[in-house]
C-alpha cells in the first residue's frame, strides 16, 4: 500500500488545499495520471484485488461512475470475467436520454467504482440512480475516499493518505508554501511556523491565557497562561501539521544523522516521539525516571518534550538519559514558555533545545485574533520573566 500512496504523491495525482473556514485539510485525487501509465495501473489493480479478496467481495456486476470511475470499473470487470455497466453525471439530453448505460439486471450483485468520494450525497446519489435497476448494491469501492461507512471499501483513505503525506514530508511542504503565499516570501520560515503552531494551539484550546483570573500551577505560582498540549493528540490533522513541523526542525536543525534514538519524555512527550521515530526510521524509548529500555553505551538521544517550562523536567530527561551512559545534546518540544530559567538550564547543560512555537508568538497572535486586549500584552509578558514575582505584583497574591 505504501507504493500506491507513493505513486499517487510521485505523479501529481494528489493535490492538498486549505479550507480556511474550517481549518481542515483538504486532499484531492485525481487518478487520470494513475490510468495514464500502465505500471501504475498493474500497482493499482493489485492493491485493488488484494482489498476485495479481504473483504470477500464478489459482485456479479461492475459499475462505474464518472470518467475516471468507468476505466477503473473497466479493468475489475476485465479481470474478474464480468459484465459492467456505467451511471452518467446527468441524463443524457438527447436519444434515449439515459443516465445508466448498459444493461443492470434486477438481483444482480453490483459493486460500484469511482475514483474519488468525497461527502455522503455522492453515496447518497449511487443509490438513487441504481434504485430502479433493483440490482443488488453489495459496496462503493473507491480509489480514493474522504469518507467512511458501511460497504464503503477505499482503496486509499483521507487518513492513511495524510499519515504518508506527513512521513514523506510531502504536507509539511504544502503548509510551508501555502503560508509563504499567503504572507509573502519576506516571512521568516520559523516565525511562519511558530504563528501556525500558536493558531492550531489555541484553537484547540491547548492554551489559554487569562491575564485577569490567572492559573494557579502545582507549584503554587500564578500564571495568565496554562498549556495543556495533550489535547493535541485528540485533532488527528492539527496534531499531524505539528509533528510535521517538529520533523521539519530536527531535519534542518538537528540533523538526522546527528541522533541515534529518539527519547519521549513520559507521559506527554510519547506520543509525538512515536510518530516521530516512526517517520524517521530511528528507535524508540521513553524516558521518565530512567530508559524505558536499555541502550548501548554512547547512544545518541534525541529528547522530546511537548512543552518546556521552567525547565527542569527536561533537564531531568536529560540527566536520566547521560546517567544510563549514553549521550544527548538536544531536545525539541512543541511549545516553550521561554523562561530564562529554562534558557540558563540548558546552556548549563549543554544541551540545545528547539521549539515549534513559544510564548511571545502565542501572545502576539492571540492579540491578532482579539483574544485578548492589547492593554493586557504587556502585562503578560512580563509574566514569563519573573513567573514568582507576577501574581504579587498584580495583586493577585495578597
């Protein structure tokens, strides 16, 4: 399955687009390079004769739907020895004015084929259409499909193709040049994606900021900002544009020869460094008061965290990680409330630390989206320099 998704990316059948009105990804596939060529088409087939073989698929009749749909349906029927028949987008508007072409006989086993569905009115209208046939619709294979349900077999679906498009980095290049079109190639790559990251952030409401009833942490310092970056793990297509933007650091930053395996901080830094390690091929451990598996002596760690703050947790990931005798020299998280602490921390430790988004761009872009006043920006800046002394100097602390 790998080598369609790849193929699809490889011969330009596959476009991304950014519905700004919902933040959503969109994916559109158009297979006609895929019909274009004949090894892609014998890859294709194949993937399709594996997927109704597991799902015990036998129609006694193919039929296909729009252009591409009808030369797909074209090859099943060729290989499988039987009839097929096609539905038009419309009735014709001149001789027999047919919307089916070909002849449905009533009970047959039909299986339709499209290339692409994408909203329940096209499954909707399939039926519809073949309803006075009174053929028996047994599923809707599609090459490709934004959507899920019941006798929907998608040889390609929206998630699985969007997993490859972040492992192959082929998305974190759409987000880069989506973004430079829209702000102007004088924008910083870093900046760019720090205000992205900030904007995924607080929509999902991983961070809040509240300078007038401000948090109270563990520790017992008052805060105008609370980050809760595991509730990223719960918006799979956000979650994906981030753990992009972290493999695009480590890959122009860190370097991924630089690193032998990579270290999840428990229990939040987990899930983004599985996904990680799993795109770059590297291994696996989490680190919480010592390696969840034992590594040679001289490994080289690569730290993730999903937020650095005062700094010593990490700091304690790292000890953890030299302790068992291995080697680490940076750590990369997701957001970073840039305290000096944490900034004083690392030099100490030696140790280089990345972060997707930060403090200030969350600040500046909450302000943008008028999520909070422009008379508060300052008093929540000062917050990260003197996190102690703040809620005192507000009054917040009597």
């Amino acid at each position: 399955m790998k080598k369609i998704y790849d193929k699809l990316f490889k011969c330009g059948a596959t476009a991304f687009a950014m519905d700004n009105s919902t933040e959503k990804i969109c994916i559109k596939v158009d297979t006609s390079a895929v019909i274009k060529s004949p090894s892609a088409r014998t890859l294709f087939m194949s993937g399709i004769d594996k997927l109704m073989l597991k799902n015990d698929i036998v129609p006694e009749i193919i039929i296909g739907l729009d252009n591409a749909g009808i030369a797909f349906a074209s090859m099943i029927a060729l290989r499988l020895n039987i009839p097929m028949a096609y539905i038009r987008k419309a009735a014709k508007d001149h001789g027999k004015k047919n919307r089916i072409e070909g002849r449905i006989e009533a009970g047959k086993k039909a299986l339709v084929v499209t290339d692409s569905l994408y909203d329940k009115s096209m499954v909707d209208y399939v039926y519809e259409s073949l309803a006075e046939t009174k053929c028996d619709v047994i599923g809707i294979l599609p090459v490709y499909s934004d959507i899920e349900g019941e006798n929907i077999y998608p040889l390609i679906s929206y998630d699985k193709l969007l997993k490859r498009a972040v492992k192959k980095h082929w998305l974190n290049v759409f987000m880069m040049e989506e973004t430079s079109e829209n702000a102007g190639s004088s924008v910083d790559p870093d900046e760019m994606m720090a205000k992205n990251a900030a904007e995924i952030l607080l929509e999902i409401n991983a961070v809040s900021l509240s300078p007038d009833k401000p948090f109270k942490y563990a520790s017992g310092i008052l805060s105008p900002i609370y980050c809760d970056n595991r509730l990223l793990i719960s918006s799979f297509e956000k979650w994906m544009m981030i753990v992009s933007y972290m493999i695009n650091i480590i890959k122009e930053k860190i370097g991924v020869n630089n690193f032998d395996v990579i270290g999840g901080t428990a229990t939040a830094g987990i899930p983004h460094g599985m996904i990680i390690a799993n795109s770059l091929g590297k291994p696996f451990v989490w680190i919480k008061s010592d390696l969840s598996s034992e590594l040679e002596p001289g490994t080289r760690v690569l730290i993730v965290e999903d937020l650095i703050s005062t700094g010593k947790s990490s700091i304690g990931a790292v000890d953890v990680v030299r302790n068992a005798g291995c080697t680490v020299s940076d750590c990369i998280s997701i957001f970073t409330y840039e305290m000096e602490k944490a900034d004083d921390m690392f030099v100490e430790k030696e140790c280089h630390k990345y972060s997707v988004s930060n403090f200030s761009t969350l600040v500046q872009v909450a302000s943008e989206k008028k999520l909070i006043a422009k008379s508060d920006i300052d008093k929540i800046c000062e917050w990260n320099s003197d996190p102690e002394g703040w809620g005192k100097k507000y009054g917040f602390e009597k």
